[in-house]
C-alpha cells in the first residue's frame, strides 16, 4: 500500500505538472509600501502596489501584474482585494487609493463614511471640510499658509 500512495503521489504531482489537474490558486495578496494593499509577483519578493497592477508597465519579471487574464475585463477580473467599489456603483479604484488623502471616487466615498473606513487625518494632514474637490476632510498640510484657501473657514492660513 505503500508503493501504490508513492506512485499516486506522483501521477498528481506529474498530471499537476503538465497542466492536466488545476493547481490550487495562489494567494498574490501582499502589503507594499505604507503597508497599502499589494499584488504578489510570482518572484514571492516583489510587491507591486495595488495600482500598479494593469497599468500597462510590468513591474514583474515574468508581466503577471499585466497578464491578460488578470487585466482583460476590469475591475471584475482582478482579485477582490485589489478593488474598492465606490458608493456610486459605476465607479471602482484601486484598494490601495482608499484613505490616500485624495478624492479618488468623484464623491468621497473612498475617504468618508463606513465603505472606507479611514482613520482620521494623519500628520501630514490638517482636517477640516476642504474648498475644493480634490480633498475629502483633510488638506495637505504643505498647503498651510501659502496665501491659498483651501479649508471653507480658512483654517489653514490661519491656524494650521
């Protein structure tokens, strides 16, 4: 019983081989920088940046991050971790511009409210309720006092 476990074992492990038996599917999901969400290159070392996947440059050796199966119907050919919906159900971005600081969605919806899920603003952020689109709650603090209003109480020429 034994020879007949070893030569099971290995007419799996040939028929896996050869392509004739599905491989079980490989987690690709890492933390890239500023622990954002990743994909992991078949390398098991390079993670790519959530939006950097399908972007049309290959940031893995063998191009698995722009491989056609990965990229050819999105947003519902990538895996569910590299897409945060927003409120509005025609638009998607990449989970890793969720709570980036920025209006990624058109309405707030990566930054604001329970889908997001944002700490509040981090150090390098003043919170207040912006003037323009392109922020959420919370403006650049690079942006304080240069002569600019970005904050509706004007906040960040004045206190920030």
């Amino acid at each position: 019983s034994a020879t007949a476990l070893l030569i099971l074992a290995a007419v799996v492990g040939l028929a896996v081989a050869l392509g004739l038996l599905p491989r079980a599917p490989v987690n690709r999901f890492c933390a890239a920088s500023n622990n954002q969400t990743g994909f992991l290159c078949d390398d098991r070392v390079i993670c790519v940046p959530a939006s950097q996947v399908c972007d049309g440059v290959s940031n893995c050796r063998n191009r698995e991050d722009e491989q056609e199966e990965l990229c050819g119907d999105l947003p519902r050919s990538l895996p569910g971790y590299l897409v945060f919906r927003c409120s509005n159900p025609g638009y998607w971005v990449y989970a890793d511009q969720r709570c980036n600081g920025m209006n990624d969605c058109g309405d707030c919806s990566d930054e604001m409210g329970s889908l997001a899920a944002c700490p509040p603003c981090g150090l390098e952020w003043w919170s207040c309720s912006p003037v323009l689109y392109e922020y959420c709650s919370c403006v650049p603090r690079r942006l304080c006092r240069d002569g600019v209003q970005h904050c509706l109480s004007w906040s960040d020429e004045y206190i920030c």
